[in-house]
C-alpha cells in the first residue's frame, strides 16, 4: 500500500506538472491577446461594435437594408457586461477579452467544486479544472472578445446549482439555476441544448415539476424574446433567429468530431463509461444527459457554416466533470452495483474488471492525466522564455513559424488562432489604421477594428449580410449600388465573407492595391478601378 500510494503520488505530480504549464501558457496568451488593440479573431470588431452601441442606449440589431448596412446576429447580454468599462475608459478589446478569460477561470473553479463536492477528492478535481484549460478548443477562444465562453459559464453554474438544489428541495436555488440558464440563452442561442438537458432531467426526476419549472422558464424566457422583438421592430427576430440558419458541411463536422475525440480522448472514455454504467446499472444524473445532449449538437452544430471548434467546449466541460467523479469514485472505492437485470448478466466479468480497475486506479488515473496533458500540448516557439524552452525540448512550430498546437490547423473549422500576437503585427495594424485615416471617402473593412481604431464608421457586418443573404433575408440593393457607383474609397477584404453579389460588383469596380499582413491573414486594398494606387499618389 505505501508503495502504490508513492507511486500515485509521484505520477500525479507529474500530470500537476504538466497541467500547470498548460495554465501558465494560457495565462500567457491571454495576457498577450488582451493587450493586442486589433482584431485578433474574426468578428471580434462587430462584438466590440455592439457593446458601444449598448453604451450609447442603441439596439444593435438594425435593418441592414440601409446605411450603415449593420446589424448583430447575438443575444445582449455578452455585449451587454462591459458596458460600464466603455462608459469609464473608452472602447477597447481588453475589457470583453478580460471578462471572457476570467469567466473561463470561474468555469474551471466550478468544475473543481462540483468533482470535490461528489467525490471528497481535491486534487483529482483541481487536475480536472486545469484539463478544461488545458484543452486546445477552450485554449484559443477562452480569452477573445467573443460570447461563447460566458454562455458555458452560465450553463456550468446553472447545471452545478440544479444536480444540488433540485434533491434538496431548495427552490430559491432553483430559481436561481433556471436564472443562469436564461442569462445563458440571451448569451448565445446555443444555450437552448442545455435547456433541453435539464429539462429532460427534471422529467426523468418529476414529470410534474419538470413541467411547472419548464413553464415558468418558458414565460421569462418568452417575455424577453417578446419584448426584444417588439423594442427593435422586428429586427431581432430577423437577425438573432433567422439569420442564424446556416447550411451544414459533413466535411466539416466529421473533422472536428476526429480532432474532438483525437485531443481529449484521455478523458472522454472515462466520462463516456460513467454514462453507461448511469444508464444500465445506476440512474442518469443531470451531467450525464448533458454531456451526452451537448456532444450530440456539438457534433452537428459545428458543422455548420461560421461555426467551428468551439461548439464542443459545453461537451468539454461536461466531460471533465464527468470524468473527475468516475475517478473520485473508483479513488474511493464508491462504486455500487444493485442486484437488476444488467448487473446479473455481467457479474461474471462486472465484478472482477470492477476489482481490477480499482488495484491499476493508482497508475490509470494519474496516467490518464499525463496522456490528455501530453495530447493538447501548445506553446509559443519563440520569445525570450518560450523560445528557450522549444529549443531545448526541440519542439518545431507549425502555425505562422512561431507557434505549435497539437491540433491540426488543416482541419476545416478548427480556428486559425491561438498564436501570440508580435511586435511586427501590432506593426502591421497601424499601418492599416494610417492607411484608412490617409483615405479620403467611406471605407469599408471586414474586420471593425481597423475603422474604430481610425475614427470612422463601422459599415456593414459581412458575416451577418452573408448569412442574410443565404436566408433570403438579404436586400442589398442600396448597398451594392454604393459599391457600384464606387462611393467608397476603400474596401478591405480579407477572407471574402461577403454575399456573392456584392462581391462580384466590388471585382468589376475595384481593382486590389496593395495588402498587408497582420496575424496570419492578408488584408486586401480594394480601391476604384481607375484610381491610382496609394504609392503612385504618394509620388
């Protein structure tokens, strides 16, 4: 026994080791990313766009039909957060960055609190915490401007309040729960899946009271739509729901679900034999038919265009919780197997395998650890510290010559980010920002960032008018007679999101100038065909 206890010892230290450097990187690289004034992640602007237009008392869900040709396809609340550091400071990427790194820090703590509360294991559940934050698809979007993490954060305090409040009777906390998963919803629309989750739970618990909760839930939830619909004249309906329908790529999807189970297979087995031993041997608890709704639409909803990876981190945090219990459990030799019909037809090989796992959980636990911390390795590849570091371990990049992620960056979906930004990119960002503020006319840029930083208007949101566009949803005859009539001085393109028509007219009107490139991408300068370039004026 002290051998093995040694042994345990020794091997958990080593995983500890592991997971920490991971939150030492990602610490780093939040740091990094908040102190960066550009877009770092596509759409960053348009987030930053609506919480100004929060600040200013104006609904950002507005007729793209007419000029500025901008709306926004996300809930309020998000947006909504860093409205008091706008009124105080200004508008800048920090505060929304800040915000989403520091909900991603409580979500780890609730996934640690709610392991411990289960299984009285402390460091099984601090590793599990640092798991989360280790993962590469929680990694590069947790620090960015972006509402994706905040709605996990709210479903995670929702579920972790619901699986103790609702067998205790404590209907205030209850309430409470239901609260978070509304403040989820008006997150980001995707928070419906979790909904559905625990609904589906309170059924199983109490068909009556899950029906009670589920109207009550439903009037609020309801009342708020109503009222967001009526506020903007319909517009909310129109860009927040139906713009929101996006075509599905089996490409796509079948990428990121290889990539998805490729990185956390480590602890997605565990948590995936949790859910079957709940479902044929014990009962199903609520982080189980979460895990399982939240994998299923994580499957699906991140094939869809303009979604990706991130998709997976509600099933991320799912799985960690999950996973933390079933080796809490094993750790406490808690396992119970009541005498049904499952349980009889595999006593010859249950009880045994049950025995055997429990005398190897010493090794497999911390083992398991070790290989998920080894399978989401990341890090810069360059810089006074990192670049010692990658050279020492002969560690190669393979993003942007600076960076290594262990995910492949050739899989359709999975983010081009999670790279530090450098010197040469805040560089290359002034230099757009000089270029628009040298322009005389209306720009227009797919990334916001550049025309707020310049002192110019936003104009248009081409992710959103694409989405619109494929919808039917889209009349962009005022626009594209704009761009027709070249009314625009510059356009800078950078991945072509705009809808097929506008873009076909800005390659018969325009003529590409010169680029720039920042942060892995290339920045177009679009100007009027015609029209001399930025370095023959000059001379």
């Amino acid at each position: 026994m002290p051998m093995k206890r040694t042994i345990y010892r020794i091997l958990m230290a080593a995983a500890t080791l592991l997971l920490l450097a991971a939150f030492a990187i990602y610490v780093a690289y939040a740091i990094n990313i908040i102190q960066f004034p550009y877009d770092y992640d596509q759409g960053e602007g348009f987030e930053l766009v609506d919480t100004i237009l929060y600040s200013q008392f104006q609904w950002p869900y507005q007729n793209t039909d007419d000029y500025p040709f901008y709306s926004s396809n996300y809930p309020p609340v998000f947006h909504i957060l860093p409205v008091p550091f706008v009124w105080l400071f200004g508008p800048s990427y920090a505060y929304g960055r800040l915000l989403s790194f520091i909900g991603t820090l409580i979500t780890a703590a609730l996934i640690a609190y709610a392991i411990n509360r289960e299984g009285q294991r402390p460091w099984v559940a601090i590793l599990c915490a640092l798991a989360f934050l280790s993962s590469n698809m929680i990694y590069h979007n947790g620090p960015l401007f972006r509402q994706h993490m905040t709605m996990v954060l709210f479903e995670t305090a929702s579920v972790v309040l619901l699986t103790w409040a609702y067998p205790a009777h404590k209907w205030r906390y209850i309430a409470l729960a239901f609260g978070f998963l509304i403040l989820a919803g008006y997150t980001k629309q995707l928070a419906a899946i979790t909904a559905i989750a625990v609904l589906m739970w309170l059924f199983l618990r109490s068909p009556r009271q899950a029906i009670l909760w589920g109207i009550r839930f439903a009037v609020v939830g309801f009342a708020i739509f109503i009222g967001l619909t009526l506020a903007t004249q319909g517009e909310w309906w129109r860009q927040a729901i139906v713009a929101n329908v996006n075509h599905f790529d089996p490409i796509q999807a079948l990428g990121l679900v290889k990539l998805w189970f490729q990185l956390h297979g480590a602890l997605l087995i565990p948590a995936g034999l949790l859910v079957l031993y709940e479902l044929y041997i014990d009962r199903l608890s609520l982080y189980s038919i979460w895990f399982v709704a939240t994998t299923i639409f994580g499957v699906i909803g991140a094939g869809t265009w303009g979604a990706g990876d991130s998709y997976y981190a509600t099933s991320i945090t799912a799985m960690c919780i999950l996973t933390g219990i079933l080796f809490s459990r094993t750790l406490n030799h808690g396992w119970q197997f009541p005498d049904n019909f499952y349980v009889r037809a595999l006593s010859p090989t249950l009880g045994p395998v049950a025995r055997q796992l429990a005398s190897t959980a010493f090794v497999i636990i911390p083992v398991a650890f070790i290989a998920y911390a080894i399978s989401t390795f990341k890090m810069p590849t360059e810089g006074p510290i990192f670049g010692d570091v990658a050279a020492q371990l002969h560690i190669q990049p393979n993003v942007l010559g600076r960076h290594y992620d262990s995910a492949s960056y050739d899989v359709l979906g999975y983010a081009n980010i999670g790279h530090f930004t450098t010197a040469e990119d805040m560089e290359a960002g002034k230099q757009i920002v000089e270029i628009i503020q040298g322009t005389d006319g209306l720009v227009m840029s797919e990334d916001a960032g550049f025309e707020l930083a310049a002192g110019r208007p936003v104009i248009s949101n081409p992710t959103q008018l694409r989405n619109l566009y494929l919808n039917g949803e889209w009349n962009g005859t005022t626009l594209i007679n704009m761009v027709e009539n070249q009314e625009f001085a510059l356009i800078i393109l950078r991945a072509s999101f705009y809808p097929d028509p506008m873009l076909q007219v800005v390659l018969e009107r325009y003529t590409p100038q010169e680029s720039i490139s920042l942060n892995g991408f290339t920045y177009v300068f679009w100007r009027p065909a015609g029209e001399a370039s930025t370095s023959e004026q000059t001379e």
